[in-house]
C-alpha cells in the first residue's frame, strides 16, 4: 500500500441538544504521495468534517465512531497526543476558506509563519528571519522583508491566502489540505491561488487534497475526484474518468448541473432534492437513495453500503450503477 | 506616536469642562461660604460682607472664574474652610494613601481575575468556572463597604488576625521616610521590614475589600473575551499548524482577549475610586475619600472642587492609559 493519507471507514459524529448527528459514514479515501486530489461535494456534505478529522482539530462536540486514518501507514487515532503534535504542521498543513481570519490579527505575518519554522523545525535564532523571507518568496509576496512585517488588515484577502499558504508549506509538508481556498476571492486572484498551490506542490511533491464545490475548477486542477454527498465518499477515480464516465448518479447530476465543464470557474448548480437530514436514526444505507432516479429494491436492503472497484482505479458505491 | 499627542490635546477641553463645571457647581450649592465662615452670632453684617470681599465672593462671577483658574494654574487649590489648611498640602497628604489602596487592590484584583477567567474559559462548566462564577456574582451582590464590614468583622473581631482598622499605621509606629508616598514601598526602601509588615497589614483587608468589588467585571469580561477568541478561526490555524498548546493560549488567545480586557480593566481601576471613597470610611483610611465626604457635609468647597478635578484628571489618564495599552496590543487601534 503506497497511500500517503489513508482514511478507512472513518465514521464521526457531532453530539448535539437533540442527539448525535451522524456526519460521516464508513469514509475511504486514499491519497497518493505527490498527487492532488479533489474532494466535491454540495455544502454539508462533511468535506470540512473529514478534513479536520485528519487534521486531528475537530470540534470538542465530535466523535469519532469507527474507521481509522493512516498517514505513511501510521495509526493517526492512535498516535501519541504530543507526537500528533508535532505532525501537525509538519507533516501535514491545511489552508482555511475566509485567509483573513485564518491570521491572527495582532501579530505581524512573518511572526505567524516563524511561529511555525521555529516550532517545528527549531532554526537557530539568526536564521529564523531567512527562513521565514524564503517562505514569504516562494509564495510570490514581493519584497519579503518588508512584508514579513506588516499585519494581516493591511493586505488583501488573496495576499493573506498567500500567507497563509506559506504558513502551511514553511515546514514542506507531504500533505496541504486545501479547504475551499478560493471561496470569498475574486475571480483572478482564485485562479492564481490556484495555479500556486498547484505549482508548489509539484514542486516539492507535496501531495493536495483540494475541496471545492467547484467541479470545473477541480477537473482542471485535480489528478483524482473523490464525490461526497451526505457523509459519504461515493465514487473516486482519475479526474478524466469521473469526467468522461461518471457510475454514480450522484457524480453524474453534478456533471450534469455543470454545463459549462470546458476549464472554466462556475458555481454548482443545486442537484434535485435535499441532502437528508443527518440527525434522522433511520438514515438509509445509501444517503442518495431518496433523491436517486435509479432507486431500486435493492438500495435500501438493510447492511453497510461500501466502496468498490467499479474498475481499475475507479471506485463505487452504488448498488445499482447505470 | 502621534496618537498619544493627539489624545492628551483632546484631553484638554474635557478638562477645561471640568473645571468650569466644578466651578459652577460650587456657586449653585447651597450655603453662603461667607455666612459658613462667619457663623459667629457676634459677627455683623458688615463683617460678613467683609469676609466675602476677603474670599472674592463680591465680585461678578466671570471674574471669580478668571481668578479661580489663575489659581489653578499656580497650583493654589485654595484654602479649606474647614481646616483652614491648604487644600493642596492637604492633598498632597492624602492622595498617595487612596492611591496605594487602589493601586493595591487593582493589582491583587488583575492577579486573581485573570487566571482565574483564563482557567474558566478553558473549561467551560468545570468547577473551576464554577467557582469563578460565585467569586464574580458575590463581589457583583455585595457593596464594597459591607464587604469591608464583613471582612473586619471575620478577620479582625472574630478571628483577631488582621489589626484594627485604623488608618495605615498603628500610632506608636513611626513612619519611614517619604518618597513615593506608599507606606509600604517607602518602608521597604528605607529597608525598614517591621514597618513594611504592619503597613501591609493595615492596607490588606480594605484592598482586599475593594478587590472582591472589582474581581466580577474582571473575571466575567476575561472569561468571555478568551471563549470569543478561543473559537476564532485564527486559534483553529494556530492548532492545526501544531503550535504549542502555551503558545496558542498566550501568545494568540490571551493577547488578543487583552483588547477588551484592557478596556474593562480601565473602567474598573475609574470605578473604584468612587468606591473608595466608603471603603476609607469604613477603615478609617486618610485618603482623599474621606476627605470628600468630610468637605461635603460641611460645605466646604475648595476640597470638593479639588477633589471632582482630581478624579477628573485620574478619569482623564486612566482612559489615556487604556487606549495606549489597547493600541499597543493592536495595530489596528493605533491608527
Ligand atoms: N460542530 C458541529 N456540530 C454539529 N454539526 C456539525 C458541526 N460541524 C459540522 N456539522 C455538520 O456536519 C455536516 C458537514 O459539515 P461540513 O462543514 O463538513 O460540510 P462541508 O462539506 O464542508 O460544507 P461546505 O461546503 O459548506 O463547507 C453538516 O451537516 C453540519 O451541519
Ligand atoms: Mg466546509
């Protein structure tokens, strides 16, 4: 097994007043070494939730109900809290949605990245500077000394993404989670981020998980798809084949409702119906089942509803695929 | 830099107001000064009207303002009626012992609130929020005064471990020598440690009474400024980039919970000089306090002009004081 990231199964909960809702359901996603995957899926599809569960911050309401996540064939779950730690940030990084208040706001950007170096790597005092102008330049921030020193409300939104890329990659890890980074920036300033994040993980073979509502933009960008609806991972494959031979009715509504696929950035258009409500005890196996045009008998025949190979590389979790 | 320039010059009209409503006050009072002075059953009217000549109650009242404010600028507080003392000798007196009690009870009350709201947000529901929660209800319930009442009555009358209430020094010790006019720093400075005790001793229980009064803003404003900042994205960058558990509580929590803290802290250091003013009574303090209250009930108005202008004055800093503190915490209220 060569996965960098391996989530198995992985099933969370958030306690809430009125019961547990059940976010996550026996989700699986390998992530190859140096590769860029997609993760798609409508809002409240769990894309955050499973994101911050490899992260290991979840919310103190979560828990985490069954599965694993292995990185370099590493328990996470099981690892030691202060070893986790230390992976955090160093071996694995993630970039928020909304740059501006993913930074402190009353610390001078370059003290926020060399908080990083210098947790992680522990620089000698008189090279912590350097290392943190050289992560500032490989971010494409002009004028690195200057700008290590200004404050997060002196920049625009697509200069505090940068930053807080540089924060992410200053220890170069082997995994960035991408979480909608481009959501709130306008349209140039997202391609850039875009090609950077792209361009900078190709560079240091860093592998990406890239989340998005945004089935063009990830089909451009992305090596593999994972689809997501309602908790569940319900197809992965190559990005050319999700695109030209999409097997879950799910993944093909999404392409469907994107028209406008050749390369260009646009919103997803709602699919018919509603994702279920995640609190209900009686969920289906399969969460598409009461929105799916193929529903048959068979869907909701009681048993977990699981990931598998539809064919090489491409994975499937339809009981009933066109 | 320039803002600090900028605020102390917008501090001067506040207290030109000040002093022209401290000024006017006194005249709409009740009670002719004059008659107050002169009440002497021998005296004639001619000799009252003589009196007020002396006190330039005679002459039109822009000009009783003009020779009020050129007095004010010489420092001259006037004289006090009562005492027939120099207001600012009085004063000079008296301040430096109101601000040690407060000084005192402001550092005993930041040291216990701040953990103490820190440990309480968190873990939200532990006892540790339990208990900061009835520390900060009972010093919001009681009055400063009763609690000073309760706390002689537990720690002097019944258990007989604190000293009399009685001013800042038994009468048999002897003072040491005046410099800052804090009884215990100058006691430690001459070296002098018996009387460093006893002056500690003295200052305990009424700083500790009016500490309890300012713990609640403190404690409450602490804990539900580090919740907000706990739950802030930036917090959530921090732990996912593997910060250390003490760097992601000070560094990027508390600092950033300081801006409204500071603030509070600011309002609470202006409103315990009011409550002073009871807790001087209680413990027989000589601060300006008693003072106040002494010049009020027997009209006397130089000390009560002197002592709104002062408070005005310590109103007037502290505010400066909390917007320098805030804007050093944050940039972006510096500009
Ligand atoms: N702290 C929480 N307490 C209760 N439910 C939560 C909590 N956090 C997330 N959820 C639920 O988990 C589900 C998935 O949320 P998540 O944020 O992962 O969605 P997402 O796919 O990232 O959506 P978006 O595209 O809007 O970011 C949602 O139904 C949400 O209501
Ligand atoms: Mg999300």
């Amino acid at each position: 097994m060569n996965a960098l990231l391996s989530v198995r199964g992985l099933g969370v909960d958030f306690e809430t007043g009125d019961g547990p809702v059940h976010v996550l359901e026996n989700v699986s996603l390998d992530i190859a070494p140096g590769e860029i995957t997609g993760i798609i899926g409508e809002s409240g599809s769990g894309k955050s939730v499973m994101a911050f569960a490899v992260m290991g911050i979840l919310d103190p309401a979560a828990r985490i109900t069954g599965g694993d996540i292995l990185f370099r064939g590493e328990s996470l779950l099981a690892m030691d809290p202060r070893r986790r730690d230390g992976w955090r940030g160093r071996e694995a990084a993630i970039i928020f949605q909304n740059p501006r208040a993913a930074l402190n706001p009353i610390r001078r950007v370059g003290d926020q990245i060399g908080d990083v170096i210098a947790r992680h790597d522990r620089p000698p005092a008189h090279a912590l500077r350097g290392r943190v102008e050289d992560a500032l330049r490989r971010v494409g921030i002009p004028d690195p000394a200057r700008r290590a020193r200004a404050w997060p409300f002196e920049l625009s939104g697509g200069q505090c993404q940068r930053i807080s890329i540089a924060m992410a990659l200053a220890c170069r890890p082997g995994l960035l989670i991408a979480d909608e980074p481009t959501t709130g920036l306008d349209v140039t300033t997202q391609a850039a981020i875009i090609a950077l994040i792209r361009a900078l993980a190709r560079e240091n073979g860093t592998a990406v998980a890239l989340i998005t509502h945004d089935l063009a933009l990830a089909a451009a960008t992305c090596d593999r798809l994972a689809i997501m609806h309602a908790g569940h991972v319900v197809e992965t494959a190559p990005a050319p084949t999700i695109l030209a031979a999409p097997r879950h009715p799910y993944t093909r509504a999404l392409l469907a409702s994107a028209p406008a696929l050749a390369g260009s950035i646009n919103e997803l258009q709602p699919i018919p119906g509603r994702l279920p409500d995640l609190r209900r005890a009686d969920l289906p196996p399969c969460r598409f089942a009461e929105r799916c045009p193929r529903r048959i008998a068979r869907c909701d025949a009681p048993g977990p509803l699981g990931l598998h190979e539809a064919a090489p590389r491409h994975l499937l979790a339809c009981r009933n695929p066109p | 830099m320039s803002m600090v320039l900028r605020r102390l010059l917008t501090a001067i009209p506040t207290l030109f107001g000040v002093v022209v409503v401290t000024f006017l006050l006194t005249r709409v009072l009740p009670g002719d000064p004059a008659v107050f002075f002169a009440s002497n059953p021998s005296m004639s009217a001619a000799d009252i009207a003589a009196v007020r000549e002396h006190l330039g109650l005679d002459l039109p009242l822009r000009d009783q303002f003009l020779v009020y404010l050129g007095n004010l600028m010489h420092g001259d507080l006037g004289r006090s009626v009562a005492t027939g003392q120099s207001v600012a000798a009085e004063f000079a007196r008296r301040l430096p012992a109101s601000a040690e009690l407060t000084v005192a009870a402001f550092a005993l009350a930041v040291a216990i609130a701040l953990p103490l709201g820190v440990a309480a947000a968190l873990r939200p529901g532990s006892p540790v929020d339990h208990a900061a929660r009835l520390i900060a209800t009972l010093g919001a319930s009681l009055p400063s005064f009763v609690t000073g009442l309760l706390l002689i009555f537990a720690f002097y009358v019944f258990a007989g471990i604190a000293p009399e209430p009685a001013g800042r020094l038994a009468p048999f010790m002897v003072e040491p020598e005046r410099v800052t006019g804090f009884l215990t720093l100058d006691a430690l400075l001459a070296g002098e440690r018996a009387t460093f005790a006893a002056a500690l001793r003295q200052l305990a229980l009424p700083a500790a009474a009016m500490a309890l009064f300012a713990l609640a803003p403190l404690t409450r404003m602490t804990r539900a400024a580090m919740i907000a900042t706990l739950g802030a994205d930036f917090i959530r960058t921090a732990r996912a980039a593997g910060l250390s558990r003490r760097t992601i509580i000070v560094t990027y929590a508390l600092r950033n919970a300081m801006v409204p803290v500071a603030t509070t802290m600011g309002m609470t250091f202006s409103y315990m000089l009011g409550a002073n003013v009871l807790i001087e009574r209680v413990f027989s303090w000589p601060g300006i306090g008693a003072f106040a209250i002494d010049s009020l009930i027997n009209l006397d108005y130089a000390p009560l002009q002197a002592f709104m202008l002062v408070m005005a004055a310590v109103f007037i800093t502290v505010n400066l004081a909390t917007d320098l503190v805030t804007a050093l915490i944050d940039p972006r209220a510096a500009r």
